[in-house]
C-alpha cells in the first residue's frame, strides 16, 4: 500500500456537497490551485479537463482525498475510480481532528486542509478498489433493512403503549395496523433475500458470507454489516482496528497519579454493527459451549456481566479475523486461532 500512494506528484482534496464540489490541487513543491464545480458526471469532464492542463498531473501519480458524504460522492468516486485514480475516502470526524483549531471555515478552504491532511498522512490512506458495485447495493439495501425494522418496531410499540392505558382504540389500532405490519415483514423479508442473492452473485463475497457465518452465533445480518463497512475486510487490516471501529476495544484513561479512570471502549464507534455484535454476543453466551463457561465462570467470580460480554464481543472478532484471513472455515478445536478466552 505505501509503495502505491509514495511520492505522489499531486494530491487532490475535495469538498463534496449535494450541488458542488470543490477540488484543490497541491504539490509537494508548493503548488496549489482551486476550483468549484457541480456534483454532476456533466461537470465531473470539466474537472478532469481542468487537472489535466496541469503540467504536474496525471491520475495515476495523485491521490484524491474526500469524506465520506454518503450518495453525494458516489459519482464521483466512480468517475475517479474508472480512471484507476487513487482514492482516499477518510471519516470527517479524523479530518476534523487533524486539523486541530481552526478559525473561519467555507468550502474552498476545507478542500485545502483536506488535500494537506492527504498530503501529510498519505502512508496512512486505504484507497478504494473498482468493484461491480455488489457492495454499494448491499448498502443501500442494509440501510433500507434498517428503517423497515425501526418502522415496524415504531407501530409495534406504539400500539402496545396505547393498549396500556385504553384497551378498547389499542385493539382498534391493532386491527388497523396488522396490514401495515405484516406488509413491513414481507418487505423486509424481500430485502433479505435480495442481499443473500447479490452476495451468492459475487464469487468472493460469497466465499467471504460462508467463512464468517461458520462462526457460531454470528448470523447473515451481522456478516453481511461487517463486509459492508469493512469493504469487503480491506478497510480493517486486523483485530484491533476492527474493533476500535465496533467500539468494542477496550482504552485506559488515566493520567499522571491523579486520574485514574475505569478502562472503558470508546464513543466513537458504528453503533449499529456494535449493537448487531452485542446480540451476537448474547446468543453466544447460550448457545456456544466455550463462551458459556467463560461467561458463567466470570459473573460468578463478580465480573461486570457488561464488562463480560464485551470481551465475549472482541472474542468473536478475534474469530472472524482468523477466519478471513486464513480463508478457511472456523474450527472448534483449532488450537492456533481458537485462543483462551482468559
């Protein structure tokens, strides 16, 4: 990876919004230049037009760096990507602390700090990879999952709310929202299946599906998150990082002989896959021989019962980065990956 983005002639910040972007272009040499466009493949042919006038450009020696905005720079990240740009995509809350205090901010001068943020941490850039496009589909697909089951739960409990305190309009309710309810399931059912189709498409996702679902009590919602937000396992390289992102990784927090905190995870985190691993975690502790003895051996030595499934949590992490990458299905006994939970 550090030999793909070393000594790069030009690196490219852009700020993306709904309607514009604005790109700034810098050298190592000093040079700089700025300019805005519309978030359009129409405009996209202008910006290529005006970095190739640039006596120091050429896609394949510049690195293109961005945040992560969702829909907005998905264009534009396969316009850049079809051109076998290097594309960096970084999390804002990592751009925003780089930069440290800051005064004033407009767009152009956010795509200056982020062309320097790339051209000072630029050995520390995941690049993007052309793909078919399977991964941005489960995506959207995941996060429509997502909002079927927050609408269902929304009726659900409401409903049940509202039979507490008058049980003749709540079963009324009932009756008016069981359509609606059952039409909720049959589409997230629908959903569900669509995401196990795309992933059986894609010979490699499909080889990755099976490796991390042969881990007991981790299921086909929490594998397909994880190849999703881990873009197919090369944004996370290993265990720690894996679960720094789940929010599951364990920080000291003290300082001199004042401070002396409880180690704790961090905030900071994708609350939704550590919620799904949480879930995973609890079942583990049922139905998963080895995890149910730690489990029952910690709480009954006075653990935390939280402290305990967190670390039931990093378990099953540990797990599946085995796995993916050995590339071979999860072994019970395997003694070299099938670590002491202790």
């Amino acid at each position: 990876m550090k030999k793909e983005i070393e000594n790069q002639k030009s690196y490219i910040g852009i700020d993306v919004s709904k309607l514009t972007i604005d790109v700034c272009i810098i050298t190592a040499q000093g040079e700089q230049d700025y300019q805005q466009f519309e978030n359009t493949a129409k405009d996209f042919k202008n910006m290529e037009l005006w970095l190739t006038k640039k006596p120091y450009f050429c896609y394949q020696e510049a690195l293109f760096c961005m945040e992560h905005t969702g829909l907005y720079t998905r264009e534009l990240v396969s316009f850049l990507l079809q051109r076998e740009s290097k594309v960096w995509m970084e999390s804002a809350l990592h751009l925003k602390r780089s930069m440290g205090m800051t005064r004033g901010k407009n767009d152009k001068v956010d795509s200056y700090r982020i062309a320097r943020y790339a051209m000072t941490n630029n050995d520390k850039a995941v690049l993007l990879k052309l793909s078919s496009g399977t991964l941005l589909k489960l995506k959207d697909l995941m996060a429509n999952r997502e909002r079927l089951s927050k609408n269902y739960q929304s009726l659900k409990i409401a409903t049940q709310e509202l039979l507490r305190v008058d049980k003749s309009i709540g079963k009324e309710l009932m009756k008016l929202n069981d359509a609606a309810l059952k039409g909720i399931l049959k589409s997230k059912v629908k959903v569900e299946k669509r995401m196990l189709q795309l992933i059986n498409e894609d010979e490699e996702l499909k080889t990755l599906f099976s490796l991390i679902t042969s881990v007991k009590c981790v299921g086909d919602v929490l594998a397909t998150e994880l190849i999703v937000y881990t873009n197919g396992f090369t944004r996370m390289v290993n265990t720690r990082q894996l679960a720094c992102y789940c929010g599951i990784a364990p920080f000291e927090h003290s300082s001199g002989t004042s401070v002396r905190g409880r180690i704790g995870t961090s905030n900071f985190a994708n609350m939704k896959l550590k919620s799904t691993l949480h879930m995973a975690a609890v079942s583990a502790t049922r139905y998963v021989p080895d995890i149910k003895l730690y489990y029952e051996r910690k709480v009954g030595e006075g653990k935390h019962k939280m402290a305990v499934i967190n670390a039931i949590r990093n378990k099953l992490i540990q797990r599946i980065m085995a796995i993916v990458k050995r590339g071979t299905p999860y072994q019970e006994n395997y003694s070299k990956f099938n670590l002491d939970l202790s």
